[in-house]
C-alpha cells in the first residue's frame, strides 16, 4: 500500500507500528516489535517512509520518471522482506504493511495517533537517516501521543538472554506513573522483575543553610519512590520489585542498569533528576548509550494501562 499523506491505516486494536528502512537496527526493531506484538497479543503494522530524492542538473524527465519507479520498487521490496521476517518471528500475528511518501517525522506521528506503541531501530539509512543522533528519535520521543521504543543494533541482547533480564524504570515521583505502568505490564509480560531507579544528585545549597543530613535525604527519596509504585505494585503482586536509590547523575544511573536489563523506561516529561527528559540531556544520554532497548512513555493513559492479556515471552 502506498501512501503520500502518510494516513493511519490500521483500524481495529491498537497496532504496534514500526518503521524499517532496511537498515541493521531497524531489522532488529523489527524482531522486537513483531515478539511484542505477539505478546501483547496485538496487531503488527510495518512502515517505510521515505521522500523522492531531488534530480536535477543533466537529469531529464525521463530519468527522473526511471529513478521514481527505481526508488518505489525498492522500498515496495523493502516492505515484503520485512513482512515476511515478521511472520516467521510473529505467525500468529495480523501483520500490514504501508509505504509513506512523506518525510519520517510527521508520517511516524500520524501512526502514532492510534498505536499501542512505535518502534524505531537507532540508526537508519533512507528516510531514517541519523535516527538517534538526529531529529526523527526525538521527535519521536517528544510528540508522539504513544510510547517509543528505540532498539538499538549491536548492543540488543539475543531473544533468549533477554527473557530473563528486569526491565529498569526511571522514578521522579507523581510525573512517573506512565512509565510505570509500562514498566510493570512489560515486566509481567516477560515473567521478570522491575528494578526502580531513583537517582539524585547533590545540589547546591543556597549561602548560610545547614546541611542536611544523607541519610535523611536518602530516606525522604525512598518514600518517594514507594509512593510512586505503591499502585502498580497491587495490581502486579506476583512481579518482583528492586527499588535503587542512587546519588549520582540520572544519566549515569540508567545507563549502568541498563547493562543487565530487557528495557530501560524513561517518562517524557520528569521533576527532580529526571527533568527535562525527553529534550534535554538525560534521554539523550539513554539513548544513546544504553545496552537495551528504550522505551520513553508520555503520561497518555493509553490501552497500556488496561489489563492485557499476560503472556512470557
């Protein structure tokens, strides 16, 4: 199916969309989100979105016409060879396909509208050129009304090794039930434990205040950070539960656990450590440095925290 105003075509249940571009890390979100999505129980939807190149110069009408059969024809093949590695990952899946001729950015947010989830790999080729480092992951992460999951090439631990790994969730408090809520359905999912992380890092003190005491800071971050699971840890009681009380940057924090974890889940928009999520340094650094997929949650109440079916995977 080819599309130029890069439309949502998939109806029904929510979707798990992902786009490819041929690209090694976008096979890999391939995988990913195709065993999700069976997982989930869930619909697949496989994207690529891409824009004519520009012919110009000593190039007449005619090769232009020739180079926009070529391109179309090339991504159409893209689409069934991704098509067909879903369904020998996900059989027993509905999986569609759609060919956007729009830039990555708006046709991926237009997916998003009513998705379950898109799934992007970290560095693509085509229309996903420079997906972590450049706008489109960002973007992503920012404005889609859904979670995102980038998936990272040579650092996605084999399926096997992976179904045993915690999934980590970033804790700010209140601003994190999201992402929370993610966490716990992932974890539940995959039959492992969450581990919370609440990091903080020690500020200055305006001139002439008293110090306060570590071990009361610690202890008013813990009631923080059980205040903050304390509802998904009802409706989850057979998920194993490790909270993390850090002193050091967010960034850092993350990015170690992820070393041993399925998933890192960030929220969008976080206070305290996290601030500034999304824009500012702490998801960069996540992105681009963890050793898992990540997954970053706007505060939506989506379909995500309806009760799913649970399923191991």
């Amino acid at each position: 199916m080819t599309d130029t105003s890069g439309g949502v075509h998939h109806r029904g249940q929510p979707s798990i969309v992902v786009g490819v571009d041929g690209s090694p890390s976008a096979q890999d979100a391939l995988e990913w989100a195709a065993a999700e999505a069976t997982a989930m129980r869930r619909p697949l939807h496989i994207v690529n979105a891409f824009t004519w190149p520009t012919i110009g110069g000593s190039f007449g009408m005619l090769d232009a016409g020739t180079a926009d059969v070529a391109f179309l024809a090339a991504s159409e093949r893209l689409l069934a060879e991704a098509e067909g590695r879903a369904r020998s990952v996900a059989p027993t899946i509905k999986v569609t396909t759609q060919l956007i001729v729009a830039s990555a950015v708006p046709a991926l947010l237009r997916q998003a509208e009513d998705a379950e989830l898109v799934v992007l790999g970290s560095r693509g080729l085509g229309g996903f050129t420079g997906l972590l480092l450049g706008s489109v992951s960002v973007a992503l992460a920012a404005h889609a009304v859904c979670p995102v999951v980038v998936v990272h090439h040579d650092r996605t631990a084999p399926r096997p090794a992976r179904a045993t790994r915690p999934v980590v969730v970033g804790v700010d408090g209140p601003g994190s039930s999201a992402a929370i809520r993610f966490a716990f359905h992932a974890a539940a999912r995959r039959g492992v434990g969450v581990i919370a992380v609440r990091s903080w890092a020690t500020s200055t003190r305006p001139n002439g205040a008293l110090p306060v005491p570590g071990d009361r800071i610690e202890e008013a971050e813990r009631q923080t950070l059980e205040e903050a699971l304390e509802g998904e840890r009802r409706n989850f009681p057979d998920v194993p539960v490790q909270c993390k009380l850090v002193r050091t940057d967010p960034r850092h924090a993350l990015v170690v656990e992820s070393a041993g974890a399925a998933l890192v889940v960030v929220g969008s928009h976080g206070r305290g450590g996290f601030a500034g999520m999304v824009l500012g340094s702490v998801s960069q650094a996540v992105l681009q440095h963890a050793d898992c997929p990540v997954a970053v949650v706007r505060g939506r109440p989506a379909t995500y925290a309806a009760d799913h079916r649970i399923e191991q995977w």
